[in-house]
C-alpha cells in the first residue's frame, strides 16, 4: 500500500488517470493534509509500525531545478 500526503489534492487528481488505468487505485490511500500532522498521527497509532519499507519526502519543490 501506499500512503500518499499532500494539502493540494489537486495534484492528487491530475494523477488519478494514470493510476487508474496502471490497475493500482486500491492500492493508494491519499490523505490531503500537511504530512507532519499525519506522519505524527500514524507514529502516534502505532498501527503502521514495521510495515513501512520507504519513506520519500518530496517536500522541497522550490529547489527542483537547482
């Protein structure tokens, strides 16, 4: 599974297309929040301890380019 967090789901449906038709929207749980608050949550819950294999951080679009 995989979670994806981001405060502009917009971004989230420009992608859905694409994830429907690769078979795989079951697979996305999309959280539209800050990830801190989320990330913090899930930390707090305990229910995702020691099933997450990657963590990616795509957090500092500013700086793409450089």
């Amino acid at each position: 599974m995989v979670i994806a967090i981001d405060p502009d789901k917009e971004a989230y449906q420009t992608g859905l297309p694409f994830i429907r038709k690769a078979g795989v929207e079951h697979k996305i749980n999309f959280i539209s929040s800050e990830a801190i608050t989320v990330l913090n949550d899930l930390i707090a819950d305990g229910k995702e301890e020691g099933i997450v294999d990657f963590a990616f951080v795509d957090a500092d679009k500013e700086n793409y380019l450089n």
